[in-house]
C-alpha cells in the first residue's frame, strides 16, 4: 500500500514526463509550428488600447510558457481572443515553403530550448528590411487565428505592428 508521498511523487513524475514529452516535440523543428506552443487574462486600458484578452507580458518565462501551453492545448476556445506578448524575435526559413515564419520566442519551462509563438504582420512588409533584428526585444498584440499548409494546422497571432523594446 502507497502512503500520500509516494502519491505524490508518482504525480511529480508523471508530470515531469509529460513536460519532456512537450519539450522535445517542440523542439524538434519539424516546420513552421515546431515553435509553436499556449493564459492569463488581463485588460489594457487607456482610451485608444485595444482591449487585451490575455497579457502575458507581466508574467514570468515560466508561468509565459505554461499559459501558452494552456491557449494551445484549447486553442479553439481561444481563437479571435487578443493576447499581448514580449520577448526575443526570431525568423526561420522553411525550404517546403519557400518562406520565412516570425516568432516571438521565451524558454520553455525546463530553459533547455527557445520556444515561440508565430506571428503574422498584416501590410506588405519585406523581410528582412522591415523587420526588427534578430533576437531584438519586441512586444505585439495580436489575435489568435489559425491557417492550414501542408496538410497541418498552425496557430498564429495576426499583428498590425510590432514595437522594438530593445536590441
């Protein structure tokens, strides 16, 4: 017979299991949601704001992870919703596609491997003229939406600007 500890502790590593598993999927860069992960829910304000469904810019990278696993393991009840999010921009080329995808990356909730959400911006913006540098420090606020390529399902945000915070 178990006692409540070793409860416990089958429960820790059952969920250690389950956050490698996420780990090692998302890393494993197998196209252009191979970045892709995950909710906090909080309003901006001010008059001209748009309201903001989930900020996750006042969370830590930890707790920015689990909320993006949390969006995208329900993504649908999440979608058209405004998420607001900051951290390190990247770009990946896809040859399958001939394309670049754009990510707001953090670490993901071991800080073995950068993690990201994609991100669309709406206009006619060239790459890589019109985007931030590599690795710069942005915020967006965007809305979940979700496209099909390749025969896949992505999630991404659609953003109308990108605001540099720093190099």
């Amino acid at each position: 017979m178990r006692n409540k500890t070793s409860n416990g502790m089958y429960i820790v590593i059952i969920l250690s299991v389950c956050l490698m598993i996420i780990c090692f999927t998302s890393c494993s860069g197998a196209g252009p949601g191979a970045f892709l992960p995950g909710s906090a829910a909080q309003a901006n304000s001010g008059p001209d704001a748009k309201t903001i469904d989930i900020d996750l810019t006042a969370l830590s990278s930890t707790m920015v992870y689990a909320e993006l696993v949390n969006i995208m393991s329900d993504p649908e009840s999440n979608m058209g919703k405004t998420i607001k999010i900051s951290g390190p921009y990247a770009s990946s080329y896809y040859d399958q596609t001939n394309q670049n995808y754009h990510y707001v990356t953090f670490m993901d909730a071991t800080s073995c491997c950068a993690q990201g959400l994609e991100f669309i911006w709406s206009g006619d913006h060239a790459y890589p003229d019109d985007y931030p540098a590599l690795n710069a420090h942005i915020e967006i606020v965007g809305v979940l939406d979700h496209y099909e390529e390749l025969g896949s399902g992505y999630y991404y945000l659609a953003v109308d600007d990108i605001t540099v915070l720093g190099g």
